[in-house]
C-alpha cells in the first residue's frame, strides 16, 4: 500500500517489518515521532527510558537475549549513549541492533549542530543515510540484515528535513523471525580487557567484510546521464543536489556511508571530468575521498555550517544571489515563548527579582526562562547539566571569595534524565548550591512525553511514579521544600526558607504543566479593568503572551488567557481581576 | 533538475491550523496523481513561535524543502509571518495574507512596535492577496475555520481549482465539522475572486 509518510513515521513502519521486538529511546526533536508511531504495531514492545545511554543498554541488552532491537535519539542523545555503543561495536550483537540517530542542521530546536556520521568512524560502525521517507523504511530492513551478517550494531542516521519531511512511501509485508534460542557466551558479551584484545582484531576485519559489501550495497547507486559533470552525495543533500544540477549531471548516490565504497567511488570519479562531493555540514564524505588521491569540489563551494537547501546551493555553484522581490519592512522577532498558564512562569519572575543570584539552568521549556522580559538564567549546557554547572560556580566563587546564591535549575524528565547525579555531587562535595526541580509532571519541550515520575509508561500502561522528593531525601537532603510557583508570595517565601535554612536542602516546584491533555482545568481567565490600569507595565514583565499593551494601556488576549493570575499577582493597583466558570 | 514542480509555503504562528490545510493540500495533489513532498519545521510551535510548512508536487520531486526566490505561493496566515517569509518566494511569487496580526512578544511587552504598513509594502514587491480570514469564519459561526478560507483563498488565487478538493476535505476533516469546513472553502475562493 502506498503512503504519504514523514520519515520518522516511515522508519516506525520499517522496524515493524523488520520484526523488531524490543525498541527503548529517549525523546529529542527531530526523532521522537519513530517512537510515538510505534503504537499501532502491538509486536514491538516500546518504552521511554531515562535517558539515552540507559535506552540504548536496554535495546543492547534485548538483542544480546536474541530479538531484534532499536534504540532512537537525537544527535546529542548519541552522546549520552556513546559509552554502551562503542563497546556493543566491539562485543557485536545477537539479533541485529540498529541505533536511530537525528540531526538537526540549523538547530532549529538544538544546542549544537554536531555531525553524528563522524561517530561512525568513530566507534566503528556501519551506517545508512536515508534521502526521503522510502529510504527510511528500505533501508532499516537492510539495517538489521547488515547488523546480523556482520554481527555488529548499524548506525542508522537520520537529519532533520529526512525525518519531518513527507513522501510517498511503498509499505511491505512484516518479516516473522523465530526468536534465538539464548546461550551464555562469555568470550562475546564479556568485555574485560583480554575480550576486548580478540575483538579488537574482530573489528578491523568486520571493518574489512562491510567495506566489501559497501561495493555491492544496493542502496550506493550510480544513476550515469553524462560525462561532464558527477555528483556523489548522501542524506538530505542527495535531495538538493538532484534538485539544482542540470540534466545530463550523473549521481553517485551513498545510502551505505560507513565504510565507504571506494573502488565505486573511484570508477564514478574516473567516467567524469569534474567532480563534485554535495554534503550538509561536515566534509565528511569529501575528506574521506580526498585522502584515497581522488579530487573534487566540496566545501570550497557548499557551505559547512546550517541547513542546506536548493537555493544555497545553486548560489554556491554559480556565484549569483538567489533572485526575490525587496519588501520594504521588516518582522519584528518571534521567539517561542512560555505559554499562557505555564507554571515556569511564577518561578522565574520570583527569581528575577532577586538580587546577588545566579540560576545554572537546562534544557527544556525553562530554557525559556533566561529571554527577556525575564532573562533569570546565566547559564544552560546540556540536559542534567544544571545542578553540577551550578556546583561549579559556587567552588569558583568560593575560591575567589565572591558571596552570592546559587540555584541549579531543571525539570523533572532532566532530573531522571541525568540530574539525580548532580542531587549526589552537591551533597557529598558540600556545595553551597540550592537545587531545584521544575517539575510539571511531564516531558514538555518534546511534545509531552511520560517520563519516570509521571505514572504512566509510553505504551499507556499504568506506572510506579517515581517521587522526586523521595529520591532528595533517599540521598540525605534534611528539608526538601514543595511550593506551587502560581502563588508568587509562597514562592517568594519558600526561596527565602531555603537559603536561609543551614542544612542541605532542596526545593521542589511543583504544578502540571497546561498542555496535559488528561489533566482536566477550571476554565478560567483574567481581564484588566482599564479604569484602575494605571500603566506601570509590571504586568508586562512576567513576560505572558496573553498580556499586552493596547492604547497606553495593559489588555489581556481572552483566547489565550487561562486565568493562571500570576498577572494578577503582580499588578500593584488591583486593576486585574479574574472571571470565573466560563 | 525538476522545472514542472510547484512549491506552496504555509507560514503562521502556532496553532492557527496550518497543519490541516497541508494535509487537506497534499491530499487533494497525491489523489490526482502527483508525486508530492512536504517538510514542516514545527519545533517550538506550541511555544507560539512562527511555523512554517513547504509543499512542493510535479511529476517528480526531488527537494522537500526551498530556500531564497524559490517558492511560487504563499499563504500566510498572519501579516507579520508574510514579511518575514516573504523572501521565500519567486520575483513574481504572488502572497494570499491573512489581514490579522498576533503580537509577538517583543512587541506586546513594548520593547518593539507591530508596523501598520505590512501588506502596502508586501504589494509593492509581489502580488498580495489580503482580506481578514478571522472575520469571515466569525461570520460563517466558527472562528477555527479561518484555515480553510485561507486554503480556499489559495486555490483560486493559484488557479488550482482542477483538484478534487471536496474530497480531500472529506478525508481529513471530522464529518461533524465537514459542512462548516465546506462553506469556508467557498467563502475563500470568493474572498480571493473578488481581489484577483
Ligand atoms: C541529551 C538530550 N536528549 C534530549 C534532548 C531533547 N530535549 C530537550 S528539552 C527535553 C525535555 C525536558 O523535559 P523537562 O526537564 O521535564 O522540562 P519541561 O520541558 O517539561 O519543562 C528534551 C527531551 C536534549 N536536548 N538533549
């Protein structure tokens, strides 16, 4: 049956007909949707975990036991994960085991722009590079056939443009595999350093066998219309490149990217008088076929940094600026916002008004805490990062002898993501840091996820919620205050509380997150009286896209409102008042 | 390279329902035959940032995704959204805007202004379609159908009325909002044929 498939949602329908049985991922835009299109195939079984590095031991895990396994991620998943995944290459696998990883040139929601095919070389794996969303979901298929022939894990990588992007898709039949039947095999799965010597030597040699089949590999295609002019390219680029060269432009397509094929790379650059290697971010290809003697254009021309496109990269070949009509104005900037109702909202309008403090913040939708109006974080690195960046500091400021307060900040998917190790280090080392936990009793930033502390699993089944202030008080933090920061004047007091207070302690900030969909709210909203408005702005500065200022005075968006009246709270003349039961 | 391809750019802010209309789209143009891609960036959507989705059909198509001077539509659906998407588009690309503004941030807390000039400069540079969509759904009893009069806006101003487009409302809008959607899609056309 034909569909009109993302390529995420693609890749979702390859691994069911691939007869994966066990998948574990961590979500991370752009590759949550593999995950959250899991569900109609009852013959996989799914999950969130924790955090990457745990869902890829988990599908490690599963396919040591015998049935084939996935984990996803986004780029800097890998990351967290790299330790399980550069071992397993080593140990290889017993069904196959494919590893999901999503870029995201341009970060359109990212930190960083890494290029994760480096991690092929890397760690020393065989990887796929899909073009559109029938890539995705052929090549998993071959995936796992390559992971069990070669009985190594496949990287499977995936940009951001290849996942969101829809196309006509061809579904397939499932596959049924018989499960192995499990043997203890030490010598395989035991990775203690005389292990590790003998696969040492297996790797290269595995290295040498995928280099082979990187030759016939069905998905490296050269499609030959001329001569002149050759284009090797993989991933999205493929895309572009087919887009903007001309006619009789002949293509060597890399599906099959780690190890690369280069007798055919060679034959290709040899039937043509330039050659050009097309690549989104890093040389990656290019370098590689640089060092083998072969020349071509690459990144002299095409840019290395942000997304590429067709119109960037026909500038890049023929040197003229894309031709558009000049508008004579220009947007005013439209950055994401704390939505109306959040409850980050409380919290960092309590924060910015304090002075001498400093907040390490992390990723998620508090992210959105350190921009203007607010502008209540001095730093944010990456997931779990918040409570030990935040250690840091106060050492440093010890050192130097600077008095301030500190705060680490996250959220409660972070907080087991990789912040409980930040909870330990600042007790054991005696950090003069007060750690808090936003916790709004989801996944928020990814498009609300279920996490460890929410109750509920991936699937929909009913789950042990893990208690954030158990694990405070598990670790021997003495007072763990919990406040909802839509009081402001409890917030105020409980922050106060907790600095003043000599033991280790911790605060928990504690009301669910608006978007919940099976959290039913009063319907409610707030609404100025434009009589007692006497424009001092205040109310502007909790920075809510439902307050505004229209004809010199404060007005509220009654579509957007929901009558959280942290506005309320803070204006000084009463002049906003809340309407309820709608 | 692929010159018969046609590339339509949706552009708003976060839950205005362009992503119905990119489906009832992409439905009506892979019912009549044509290869089809579309790429949405919908990161922060939720968090009321600017969105933005791409549909490009032809009889093959390679890139789901345009950059600078290469799109021949586009539908915003709110004014601020045009101008800064507007760069997208073809030297004789033509805009259908929406006549409505949502105040980003910047300007709702009076660090910036909304300008007032936005669809007399827009028209300058391309041919604009503009009439309040917002208005037209009220009138119609339904503020949310304020998508679709901008999809039936599109259709007449692209001269795409040749597609099956009853049918493909019909396969993704919910049956009990299906006559609503339908007389929405008609005011849109009307709204555009009476500005063309
Ligand atoms: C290593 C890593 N994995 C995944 C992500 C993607 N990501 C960004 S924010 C976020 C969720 C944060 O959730 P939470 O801490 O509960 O905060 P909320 O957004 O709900 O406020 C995730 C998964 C990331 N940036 N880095």
């Amino acid at each position: 049956m034909s569909q009109f498939l993302s390529g995420n949602e693609a890749a979702a329908r390859g691994l069911y007909e691939a007869g994966v049985r066990v998948g574990s991922a961590y979500p991370g835009t752009p590759s949550t949707e593999i995950f959250e299109n899991l569900y109609p195939y009852e013959s996989i079984y799914h999950e969130w975990a924790p955090n990457e590095k745990v869902a890829a031991e988990v599908a490690y895990g599963a396919s040591i036991a015998g049935v084939r396994a996935v984990t996803a991620m986004k780029h800097v998943g890998l990351n967290v994960a790299a330790d399980p995944v550069f071992t397993a290459a080593y140990n290889g696998v017993g069904r196959g085991f494919v590893i999901i990883s999503a870029d995201d040139p341009s970060m359109h929601s990212s930190q960083n722009e890494q290029d994760n095919r480096h991690y092929a070389r890397a760690a020393k794996l065989p990887m796929f590079e899909p073009s559109d969303s029938q890539d995705c979901l052929a090549m998993i298929r071959e995936a796992y056939d390559v992971s069990e022939r070669f009985d190594i894990p496949v990287l499977f990588r995936l940009t951001t443009r290849v996942s969101h992007s829809r196309s006509i898709v061809e579904e397939g039949e499932p596959l049924v595999l018989e499960p192995l039947a499990y043997k203890r095999d030490t010598k395989k799965y035991i990775a203690s350093p005389a292990n590790a010597m003998v696969h040492r030597a297996q790797l290269e040699e595995k290295m040498k066998d995928l280099a082979a089949y990187a030759e016939t590999c069905p998905f490296n295609t050269i499609d030959e219309r001329g001569h002149k002019v050759g284009v090797i390219s993989s991933g999205g680029a493929m895309m572009i490149a087919r887009e903007v060269f001309p006619e009789d432009t002949s293509f060597l397509k890399l599906g099959f990217t780690h190890p690369l094929p280069m007798k055919l790379i060679r034959k290709f650059a040899e039937s043509v008088e330039t050659l050009y290697v097309v690549e989104e971010l890093d040389p990656y290809l290019e370098e590689q076929i640089r060092a083998a003697g072969i020349d071509c254009i690459g990144k002299a021309i095409v840019p290395s940094m942000y997304e590429l496109n067709p119109a960037l990269l026909r500038e890049a070949l023929t040197g003229r600026k894309p031709e558009t009509a000049e508008v004579e104005a220009s947007a005013v900037p439209r950055p994401p916002v704390l939505c109306p109702g959040c409850p980050h909202r409380g919290f960092f309008y309590t924060l910015s008004k304090r002075k001498n403090t400093i907040i390490a913040g992390d990723i998620g939708c508090y992210t959105l805490g350190g921009s203007p109006p607010l502008s209540a974080l001095d730093s944010v690195v990456c997931m779990g990062g918040g409570f030990s960046v935040a250690m840091g500091m106060a050492k440093a400021f010890e050192q130097i002898g600077e008095d301030k307060t500190i705060f680490g900040v996250l959220g409660d998917s972070t907080f087991f993501h990789s912040g409980i190790t930040g909870v330990v280090e600042i007790l054991y080392n005696k950090g003069n840091v007060i750690p808090v936990v936003l916790d709004n009793s989801i996944t928020s930033m990814t498009g609300q996820q279920d996490n460890p502390g929410t109750g509920y699993t991936l699937m929909g089944e009913i789950a042990e919620a893990v208690s954030i202030e158990s694990v405070f008080r598990a670790v021997g933090y003495k007072k763990i205050f919990t406040v909802d920061p839509q009081d402001l004047k409890a917030m105020r007091q409980t922050i106060e509380d907790a600095v003043a207070c000599r033991e280790p302690r911790a605060i928990i900030v504690k009301r669910p997150c608006v978007l919940i969909k099976r959290i039913k709210r009063e319907r409610a909203r707030c609404a100025v009286d434009r009589d007692k408005c006497r424009s001092c702005k205040r109310c502007l500065s909790v920075g809510c896209p439902a307050v505004f200022f229209k004809d010199g005075r404060s007005t509220i968006d009654p579509n957007l409102c929901v009558g959280c009246t942290v506005c309320l709270q803070v204006c000084p003349f009463d002049a906003i008042f809340k309407e309820e039961q709608l | 390279m692929s010159s018969d391809v046609r590339t339509i750019v949706l552009a708003g802010v976060g839950g205005q329902g362009t992503i119905l209309v990119s489906r009832v789209l992409t439905t009506a143009l892979i019912d009549a035959g044509y290869d089809v891609k579309m790429s949405e960036i919908h990161g922060m959507a939720q968090r009321g940032g600017s969105v933005s989705t791409t549909v490009r059909y032809g009889k093959k198509v390679d890139a789901p995704l345009v950059g600078k001077g290469e799109a021949d539509i586009l539908v915003a659906f709110e004014q601020m959204e045009a101008v800064r998407h507007s760069s997208i588009l073809k030297k004789d690309g033509i805009i259908v805007v929406n006549d409505y503004k949502i105040m980003p941030l910047p300007v709702a807390s009076g660090a910036a202004e909304y300008p007032d000039n936005y669809i007399e400069a827009l028209s300058k540079a391309f041919r604009v379609i503009a009439f309040n969509a917002g208005e037209a759904a009220m009138a119609l009893g339904n503020a949310r159908v304020m998508n679709i009069i901008m999809l039936g806006a599109m259709v007449e101003a692209f001269e795409m009325e040749q597609f099956d487009w009853d049918s493909a409302l019909a396969k993704q809008v919910p049956p009990k909002f299906l006559d609503i959607n339908r007389r929405a899609f008609e005011a849109g056309r009307a709204l555009a044929g009476r500005k063309v």
